[in-house]
C-alpha cells in the first residue's frame, strides 16, 4: 500500500514520529514521568538538578517535542503542524523545513530558559518548534502591504508587525490564563516565532540560489 503525498513529506515524518510516541505515552499513562525524562526542564541546565536516566538535557529541546499532555494537545498542534508545514514546505522545500523545526524547537527552548531559568517545570509539546512554523508561514503566504517605498523596509515592517501581533496574542493568552500561562510555555511560542520569521528568508534565497 502506497503512502499519502502528506506522508511522504519531512513534515509528514515529523507528525507520524510525533503521534508515535505521543500516543505511547498517553496510553501507557506515563505523561508525567516522560515530561521528566524527556521534557526541557530549564534548572537541568544550570546544574542545578539532575535526573538520570533521562535524555541528554541539551536533546530535551528535540524530545519534549515528542510528548505532548493530552489527547487534545497532540490533536491541537498536529493540525498546526500539517496546516503550515506542509505549506511552507512547498515553499522552502523538505529538508529547509526541517531545519526550520529543528532551530524552531531550540530557540523556543532558550526563550522558556531566559524567562524562568531556575524553573524545574518540564515543557513539553511541539508548539515552541510549531511556532517556528507558523512564522514562516505567515511570511510566506501573507499579503505585505506597499507602506513605503523601499521593498525591504517594507518587508521588515511587515516583520515587525506580525511579530507584535503574535507576542500580543500569546500574551493576552496567557493572561487570561492566570498562573497557568507559564505553563503554556508562552516565551517558547514568541521564540520559536521569531526564529521562523528571521529564517524563513534565508533559507527562502537558499533554496533558489540557483535559481
């Protein structure tokens, strides 16, 4: 039996090996214990905590992608995952997109630890590495209004707006969370966001050098 188109992407791949192990771990119900062991706890990167057996701390950023809490989480960010991967694949291609997850997932990661680096609460899920995505996608696909002149400064205009827009959203999100806004690893969303709108021409030109 042939594979779907879908599944035969890097951005397939990555939702398959996602579901994968998530679906193990909520089933099994070892959410809890998975978060320790593969999610980014910031504190193990201080040296002040350590956890053994347990994933290499500087591969957690790449791990706690894999685990997510819920069936509702995994559902939520897997339809983010297929809605933007695919399409920014198609525009920067497999593995581009790839290395957009990858860098996604570690620049989420640090912005989590720069805001609460003594934090021994485990992050899981792929939204900061998703974020990354998204911001790409944005950049790729949104129509960049003619504010001036310059073709360049409007194109850092529209960076700058869509990255106001989302630390907007993702703060208002967690407000009206309360205390459970650092949970959602809202620095992760802004971070892997910015990674995605600051790559995402690179790797564009990258691509088409070529061309």
């Amino acid at each position: 039996m042939r594979l779907p188109p879908q599944a035969r992407t890097a951005t397939g791949v990555i939702a398959a090996v996602t579901t994968i192990v998530s679906l193990l771990v909520i089933l099994l119900g070892a959410v809890d214990r998975a978060g320790i062991l593969m999610g980014f706890v910031p504190l193990r990167f201080g040296g002040g905590l350590a956890i053994s057996p347990a994933v290499p701390a500087f591969l957690t950023p790449l791990s706690a992608t894999l685990v997510h809490g819920s069936f509702l989480h995994l559902a939520g960010n897997l339809l983010m995952l297929l809605w933007c991967g695919l399409a920014v694949e198609r525009v920067l291609g497999a593995k581009a997109t790839l290395l957009l997850y990858v860098i996604g997932a570690y620049v989420a990661a640090a912005a989590q630890f720069l805001v609460g680096p003594l934090s021994d609460s485990p992050m899981i899920g792929a939204s900061g590495a998703i974020s990354a995505l998204i911001g790409a996608f944005a950049l790729s696909y949104g129509q960049q209004k003619a504010i001036v002149k310059s073709r360049m400064l409007n194109r850092w205009l529209n960076v700058a707006w869509l990255m106001a827009a989302w630390i907007a959203i993702q703060v208002g999100f967690g407000y009206l969370m309360g205390t459970q806004g650092m949970l959602l690893a809202t620095p992760a969303h802004i971070g892997g966001f910015l990674a995605g709108l600051a790559m995402q021409r690179p790797l564009l030109l990258y691509r088409y050098r070529n061309a």
